[in-house]
C-alpha cells in the first residue's frame, strides 16, 4: 500500500516536471536531477529514463551541450533497457538538436531519421506518455528536417518535410507547432519570391500562434509578412506589421530576435530614404548589441552606419565609426576563437559519448592517444588565441606576415611560407612574402591565367587545396603530367596546403605552408592552419584598409553608384517582360494594388479587362514558337499604341494580357474592349488554323467595382476572368462584362 502511494506521488511529480520544463531551465534540472535519485531508490526504470531526458533537455536549452549529452545518451540506454519507445525517439530528437546547433547537419540528419524508423514500432510498444500519438512526433521530426534544408537553402526539400509536418499538424489543430511549421512554410515561399502564396501561409499561421499565445513565434511571423509587404512595395502594410513585431519583440527579452527586426526595420527606412531615422535605429540597436556584446552585429551596424555617413559627407561620425568598427573587430575575434573552441570541445565530447553509448571504446592505448590529441588541441589553441592577441595591435603588414610565418613554426617543421594578395587591376597573384628555406624571397608573382599554379588554382575555385604526397597527389590540381620536372626547385616539397584569404565573403589572396616532409598537414594541424588564415586575412584587410582609408571611400562611392544603376536596371528587368516589353505580371500586381486603394480612399469606379489569343495553342502548334512570340509582341506594341490616360496594360502570362482603367465604368470599359478588338482583326495576322476565323482573334472579359472592405482585388480579377470565360463560351472574338 506504501509502496503505490510512493509510485503515486512520483508520478504526480512527473507530471509537474513536465509541465514545468518548458518555463525555466535552471529549476528543471535541480528538479529533474532531485526526482531522478527518488526514482532510482524506488527501481522505477520509466521515471529515471524521463528525468534524466528532461535534465539533457534543459542543459540543451542552455547550450551547455557536453552536459545535456551525458544526461540524454543515460537516458536511452534505460529507456532502450526498458523498450520506452517514445523517450528514445525524444532522446534522437534532441540529439538532432544538438547537432543542428553546432551545425553538424548531417550528423543531425541521422538521428532525425534514426528517430522517424522508431516510428513504426510505435503503436506496438511501451511508451511513456499513453495518450501522444506517433504523429505528434513525426510531425516535430519533418518539421526539423524542413530547418536543415532551410538553412542549407534547399527550398524545395524544405518545402517537402514542412508539408508533410503541417498535414500532421492539422489534424491536432496545430496545438504541437503552434502554427510555427505554416509560418516555417511560409518563410520558404517568401525567399522563393511567391509572396502571396507566402502571405497566405503566415495568415493562416497567425491564427494558430495568436490562440495559443506563442509571442516569440508571433514576431517572427509578423516580420516575414512586413518583409513581403516591403518587397510587393506595400509600405502602408510594411510599416503596419513591422510595428506589431516591435510591440511583441519589445515586451519579451527575445534581444537576438530584436536586433534582427530593428536591422530589417532600417533597411525598410533606408529605401525610404529616412536615412537620419536609419541612424538613429542603428544607435539604438547599437546600444542593444554592446548590453549584450554581440560583437558580430556591431561590426554589421558599424558598416551600415559607415555607408550611411559616407553619403552624408560627415566626416566626424565616419571617423567614430571607422575606429568603433575596429575596436570591435579585435573582441569579435577573440569571441570567434572562443566559439570555434567551445564547439570543437562539443563535437569532440559528443563523438566520445556517441562512441559509448554504442559500446565501441577504444583500447586503452588508442585512449591514450586521444588524451595527448586533448592536449596537443589544447596547446594549439593556446598559440591561436596568443597570435590572435598581438596580430590585431599592428598594421604593419611586415609585423603582420612575420608574426604568422613564426606562429607556423611554433606548432610545423615547414620550408615554405607565403602569403600572396590578389590584385585585380593587373590579374596577378603577388607574393608580398614568400620565406623560402629561411631565405626571404620578393617580386615573386603569378598571372591568373596559369593554369599550372597550385596558388591560382585555390584562389580561383575559393577552396583550400592539401597535399600530402605532392609526387602522387599533383595531378588533382594541375594538368601537367611534367609539372614535377618543370619546377625543379621545388622537387624536394611533398606537402603542401593553399588557403584563400576571404573576408567579408571577398577572396583577398592566398596563404601557403609547405615542408618537405610528406604527411605535414594531420587533421589538428590542418585545423590550425586554416584559423591561421583566418586571422591572416582580418589583420591583413585592416593593414591594407589604414593605409588607404582615403581611396577606399572614393572607391565605395564609385560602387554605390554602379550598384544603383544595376539596381534600376534590375528593377526595369523585374517589371517588364522580357518578350513583348511591355510590364509583366509582378508589376500588374503592384499598379492593382495602388489603384485599388486609391479607388477605395475615393470612391471612384475602376474597371479590368483580360483577354487572351483565340486558339493561340494552334497558330503555335502549326506556325512554329518563333511566329508565335512574334504575334505576342505585335499585340504587345498594338495593346502599348492603344493606352489612354492613365491606363495600365501588361501581360498576365502566356497569351493573356490585362488593363487596368481607373475612373472608367463598365460600359466604358466594354467600349473600349470591343474597339480593341477591332484593332487586333484590322492587323489581319494569318491565322488559318483558327475555330473562330482565319485571322487573328482576341476574346476579352470585362469587370468593373467601387472597391470596398466587402470586396478584394482577388474577386475582382475573378469578376473579369469569369467574363473572359463566358465570352469563350458565346463563340470567342466578342467582350463580355460583368458589374
């Protein structure tokens, strides 16, 4: 009797852990971990499996991964003991989680899917909670698998998994995502530009995520839809759901997901051209970033505010901003370093536990080597972090190529280092330093067009080049089966690594460490190397950037402006069909859009006419594709020569047009109709495949409304396409209309 009153008041104490978890992460584990020594007096197998998976959990949520990695890797082993299915698929869930944090996708991947075959055993085995279906978690896990596609920009697999989440979700009325995986859904539409269809998901998602108060998710919603809305040039509506995002964002301590919204927020200004509103946002977000010294967004706002005051010719503030950039350059550098190290310790902690927990250990002499691998990592990161401090406390390039090619030797027996620096004007690659044997060479360089260099080769394809074994390895690179032979002086070098020096995304040169011994470059090595470059390519870019300040601000101007010029060439392309020249369907979409709304703030009448080619399909099926684009843009320039006043025509897709008529009736709007019409016949284009007659046709469907909140610019296109229809149906070549 005892003894079910204890079970009884555990569970009740599970339960409340469960409800519990979601809200602070700290009490959970204290909690969990109290709960988990209770179960264990008690040989209640189920309770330890679930309090430990609630304390990994809560360590997660903290991203002290190696913690939440020793407490979910003790969990399934009970959970796998006891045969506790849907803990083991939480326990793959969140080690999937982990994964996608440090960015291990792939890794994430696997144990998503390890999660997804647990499924089918679900219905037949124990589980912890009795009344979760298996769609709950299948749900969460297509939804995951949907983010790693997002974030590797496969938009069409992300779409695929999103999908099948939001079909599972549905049937729970979305009470397990909140509405999160329509928003998700939405996201991918709105980067893939289908930004209605976009529109359409968010809407719905909002829905969900208002009814169950989920803020964080709310915001995120709103500012993907103020971000549509600035695309379609909707800025009424942009500037509606940027402020509803700001009055969520600004009540939670969600900073991350504050700074993001202020930053797109100025972008919105900036095309505005409230450019003295951007810097005062930038201001604000700036001193958001220092309170939580997010060094990586200061450098961001620090190049906004850079540009911005370019513009202006104010030279003071770009002068404070120029030095707030680099101050904060040196402790995003350390703060990079620190990162790298924290996650190479998780990878290296996760893989050990994973490599427990499938009892596939190492003999002690292979652990030993791990140990000293520890140590050497330990040492390695120790020079890092110690060049890391003196390279960024001089411009001095001399100082710079010098600290690194000592840095080198520190933890390499190398013969060979050389950092070369790309010069566009000439297209040649520049050895600025190049120490040979300790033998300082110069006026070494390289044209961009040989195709036998290893240095060219790696700056070209902006990929890290390793050899170990340059007698059998040269011919991945280059071409030349005598490449050995022709360059003799170099015969005695086996190993060989080539690092592209990138910064800000923009190839800057090549780093090159060389040795004659084979083998050089192990993987601790090769890791060090590539940090190396890192910091090479920042000092080196800030050296470069000091000494030609002046230039380098007259060059960003002559930047701007051809960046404007491609923008409005750009915009030109975007709006404008590129066959009949005349405005495509993204432009109609935003003319209807503000003629709606002018029609409606005055009450005014507008009318639309679309109207197609009658049996287009045949004069293209008989005449050939190339006479069919020449009769689409014959009707273009007739449809262009036949606008009045304010009237706006364009092509809606393959052979079917739309004019948009402000201030016209329908009788109006059917005149003018039936006397296009006209026009199209008087041009007698041959048509002697056609069922109406043997000349070119056009059928034409008419609508016309006083817009009102009761109608939308969707039912008044369909007003219109429905007359097109009924005209088709009467015979074709004849308007119809509808009121």
């Amino acid at each position: 009797m005892e003894s079910k009153y204890i079970k009884n008041t555990i569970d009740e104490m599970l339960d409340k852990l469960d409800k519990e978890r979601y809200i602070n992460s700290e009490k959970t584990i204290e909690f969990g971990l109290e709960l988990y020594l209770l179960c264990k007096n008690e040989n209640y197998e189920i309770g330890m499996a679930f309090a430990l998976l609630c304390v990994g959990v809560a360590y997660q949520n903290l991203s002290k991964y190696d913690k939440s990695m020793e407490y979910v890797f003790d969990s399934i082993k009970l959970s796998r003991k006891y045969g506790i299915c849907d803990l083991q698929i939480l326990v793959y869930i969140n080690l999937g989680n982990i994964c996608f944090d440090i960015e291990e996708y792939e890794k994430s991947l696997d144990y998503y899917n390890s999660a997804e075959k647990l499924l089918k055993i679900f219905d037949k085995s124990k589980n912890y909670y009795i009344n979760i279906s298996s769609e709950f978690y299948a749900l969460k896990i297509y939804n995951n698998i949907g983010e790693i596609y997002r974030i590797l920009k496969c938009y069409d697999d992300a779409l695929v998994y999103y999908n099948m989440s939001a079909e599972l979700d549905k049937k729970l009325n979305y009470k397990s995502s909140f509405g999160v995986v329509l928003s998700n859904i939405g996201n991918v539409e709105h980067q893939l530009g289908n930004y209605d269809k976009a529109l359409e998901y968010l809407n719905e998602s909002l829905t969900y995520l208002i009814r169950y108060d989920y803020k964080l998710g709310l915001a995120e919603a709103y500012e993907i839809i103020a971000l549509i809305y600035e695309k379609k040039g909707n800025y009424e509506d942009c500037e509606k759901y940027f402020s509803k995002a700001r009055d969520i964002t600004f009540k939670t301590n969600y900073v991350y997901n504050k700074i993001d919204l202020i930053l797109d927020y100025c972008d919105f200004l900036e095309k505005q051209g409230k450019k003295k509103l951007v810097i005062d946002k930038l201001n604000e977000v700036y001193d958001i970033c220092m309170a939580s010294q997010m060094y990586a967004k200061i450098m961001e706002i620090c190049k906004r505010a850079i540009k911005l005051y370019e513009e202006a010719n104010d030279s003071e503030n770009l002068s404070k901003y120029y030095k707030l950039y680099f101050e904060n350059g040196k402790k995003l550098e350390q703060i990079v370093l620190e990162n790298k190290t924290k996650k190479f310790k998780t990878k290296v902690q996760f893989d050990k536990l994973e490599k427990e927990n499938k009892n596939i250990l190492e003999e002690s002499d292979a652990f030993k080597r791990k140990t000293e691998e520890l140590g050497e990592i330990i040492k390695n990161i120790s020079i890092i972090s110690e060049l890391g401090e003196k390279i960024t406390t001089t411009l001095n390039l001399n100082q710079i190529y010098e600290m690194l090619f000592n840095t080198t030797q520190s933890f390499m027996q190398s013969n060979t280092f050389g950092v070369a620096l790309y010069d566009e004007e000439d297209r040649k690659i520049k050895y600025h330093y190049l120490m040979e044997n300790n033998k300082l060479r110069s006026d070494h360089e390289i044209s961009l067009d040989n195709k036998e260099s290893m240095a060219v080769k790696c700056l070209r394809e902006n990929k890290i080049i390793v050899i170990n074994d340059m007698h059998n390895e040269y011919l991945n690179y280059v071409d030349n089966v005598n490449y050995i032979t022709v360059n003799k002086e170099n015969y005695a070098l086996n190993s060989a690594i080539y690092c592209p020096l990138i910064i800000d995304g923009s190839l800057i040169g090549v780093m090159t460490v060389q040795a004659n011994e084979k083998n050089s470059f192990k993987r601790l090595t090769l890791e060090m190397i590539k940090a190396l470059s890192s910091y090479a390519a920042i000092a080196i870019n800030n050296a470069i950037k000091s000494l030609s300040l002046h230039t380098e601000v007259e060059q960003r101007r002559e930047v701007q402006t051809q960046l404007e010029k491609i923008n409005n060439k750009l915009i030109y392309l975007s709006e404008n069909d590129a066959l009949t020249c005349i405005p495509n369907r993204r432009k109609f979409d935003s003319i209807i859009a503000d003629e709606w709304n002018k029609a409606k703030e005055k009450q005014s009448v507008m009318s639309m006419i679309i109207f197609d080619i009658d049996c287009f399909k045949e004069y293209n099926d008989n005449y050939g594709h190339t006479d069919g684009d020449d009769c689409l843009v014959k009707i273009g320039d007739e449809l262009s020569r036949f606008l009045i006043g304010d009237y706006f025509a364009a092509r809606y897709g393959g052979d079917e047009f739309v004019i948009v008529l402000p201030n016209t009736n329908i009788e109006e709007a059917l005149s003018y109709g039936e006397s296009f019409r006209m026009k199209v016949e008087k041009l007698s284009l041959l048509h002697e495949f056609s069922r109406v007659k043997n000349l070119i046709t056009v059928t034409l469907g008419a609508s016309s409304v006083i817009p009102s909140d009761e109608c939308t610019i969707t039912k008044f296109i369909r007003q219109a396409d429905n007359a097109l229809y009924e005209a088709k149906n009467k015979g074709r070549n004849q308007i119809m209309g509808h009121h």
